[in-house]
C-alpha cells in the first residue's frame, strides 16, 4: 500500500490523476500539495495547503513512494514569462529536489513535447531545463510523460487550444499529423501511474504515442 504525492492537482492532468489514484487499491494514501483545495472528500485524501515560495514549510512534508508532478500554468495566466517560469521550472524543481532528499525513490512528470535545454523556444526549453536538472536528483526511477495538445475540461477557457484541438482532429480523420493528435487529461494520468510500475530503467521518456500505449489506449 504505497503513498502517492502530487502537486498539480488542479489542473486537467492533475486532476484527473487524483480521481484515478484516489479509486487505485494499490495506494493507501494520495498526499496533495497546492494553494487551494481540491474541495474532495475521501478517507485516502490528505491536503496540505501551502505557499510554494516558502519551501522550509513544506518541504519535509515531501514523503511517500511516487512524486506525480503535474504542476503548470499559461503565459497568459501567469502574465509574463519569468512568472511563469517560477511555476513551472522553479516550483517543480524544489519539490523534486524535497522528494529525492526525503527518499522517495520514483518521479513521474509531466513534461512537454520536444522539450529540450538548448531549444529557442521558450516553453520547450523551460521543460527541458526542468528535465535536465531532475536527472541529477538521486531518485531511483524517472519517468518524463511528453503528451501531445492537452484535450480535457479545464477551469479557464482556453480559446487557442480550443481552435488548436478543432483544426488537429481534423486533420487526423484523413490521416495527417496523427503524432501531434490531442490527448485527454485522464489518458495522460493512467500513463502517470503505469510509468510509476516500471523499474526497469533509471529514467525514461516517453513521447505522444508511447503514451497513449502506456495508458492502454
């Protein structure tokens, strides 16, 4: 019976992955960080509702088996690039570094298609640099989840992605760029966890359709 941590939980992804863990038998407790509450009740579920900028807080709270990354935000929400740069890179990194000195062994993330330290654009190379860095943690399992456009019910409206997710299936009923087709919040949370079963490699990547492979689909 295994303790899941999770930051991110708001969001599509993160959201979705708690409603899986919290009905997964395998796991006795799902450990969730985050400013507000999922605003769920159930018996595994244990929030803790913190100021991610004050990391001597929390960050010994960071214990478990499995660390579920799924934190992230929008240029637009964030309002400029440096802000969204301290959620996505700064945030996630001091809870990865939390989780690898508390021993909790597996890291799973949620990353991004082509994501790359060297790119010239800047959300690639955010994630990049974020999977970069993670890599030198003493976690005894990695596993970067780089989905496709996101697809799934969110909060925000979302009107770029929208018309970007319209204009994608498109073209994927006649067959074209079927390895950039959208992906549902829920399939990249079932990959989440089935990454989180596989020790035989120290880190994995797994790109858009390794992902819908990993979560069955």
């Amino acid at each position: 019976m295994k303790t899941a941590i999770v930051i991110g939980g708001t969001g599509l992804v993160g959201n979705e992955l708690v409603k899986l863990l919290l009905d997964d038998i395998r796991y006795s407790k799902v450990l969730v960080f985050g400013r507000r509450s999922l605003g769920i009740k159930n018996e595994k579920l244990q929030e803790e509702l913190i100021d991610f900028d004050a990391p001597d807080e929390w960050r010994h709270l960071v214990k478990g088996d499995v660390l579920f990354s799924a934190l992230g935000t929008t240029m637009k929400k964030a309002g400029n690039p440096s802000a969204q740069y301290k959620v996505d890179y700064y945030y996630q990194y001091l809870f990865a570094e939390a989780a690898a000195t508390n021993k909790v062994p597996i890291y799973v993330l949620v990353s991004a298609p082509g994501a790359k330290a060297e790119s010239v654009i800047f959300y690639t190379r955010m994630k990049g640099t974020l999977e970069r860095d993670v890599k030198k943690l003493n976690f005894e399992s990695m596993h970067f989840i780089q989905p496709g456009l996101l697809h799934g019910d969110r909060d925000e409206k979302r009107a770029g992605e929208h018309g970007a997710y319209v204009v994608l299936k498109a073209f994927n009923t006649i067959g074209l760029f079927r390895s950039y087709r959208p992906i549902d919040g829920q399939t990249v949370a079932k990959a989440m966890i089935n990454a989180s079963l596989s020790f035989d490699k120290h880190i994995v990547t797994y790109t858009l359709g390794e992902v819908f492979h990993l979560a069955g689909e």
